[in-house]
C-alpha cells in the first residue's frame, strides 16, 4: 500500500467517523505525513510522532472502557442493593 492509500484511509477514517478522538487522530496523522513528504520533519521525527499517536489511542481506548466498565458496576450495584431489599 503506498502513502497516498494509507492517507486516504487516514482520510476516510477522519470523514466517517462521528467520534471526535477517531477525527483528532486521523487529521493529526495526516498533518504529520504531509509534513514528512514535504521534508520538513525527519523520518525518525515521523516515526515517533506517529507512534505518540497510537500511544494517545490506546490511552483514550483504555479510559473509554474505563468509563463502560464504571456504569457497569454501577449497574451492578444498584441490582445488589435492589436484591437486598427483598
């Protein structure tokens, strides 16, 4: 896959997505290839600015499960107490 596919993906991913972190990532992706093909950052630059945006996914993946799992349990607690009082 060339870098134009892959932008395009990135593109795609940015255009379809409701989910403003999906949008911040893929734009910030975007601006830092653009930056790369024009010469104005390094390829190790790239390379670590890219992986700092995985790094910030995988972040903002975990606290969105984070946030699923506490209304959960909070959930799951209002059922035990509910039960308790039968």
């Amino acid at each position: 896959m060339s870098v134009e596919q892959h932008q395009h993906a990135l593109l795609e991913s940015y255009n379809g997505s409701l989910d403003p972190k999906v949008q911040e990532s893929a734009h910030t992706a975007n601006q830092y290839t653009e930056m790369f093909k024009a010469g104005e950052i390094n390829k190790e630059e790239y390379i670590q600015m890219m992986e700092d945006i995985i790094r910030v996914n995988n972040i903002n993946r975990s606290m969105d499960n984070m946030q699923v799992m506490e209304h959960m349990n909070v959930a799951i607690n209002g059922l035990i107490n509910l039960a308790s009082l039968v």
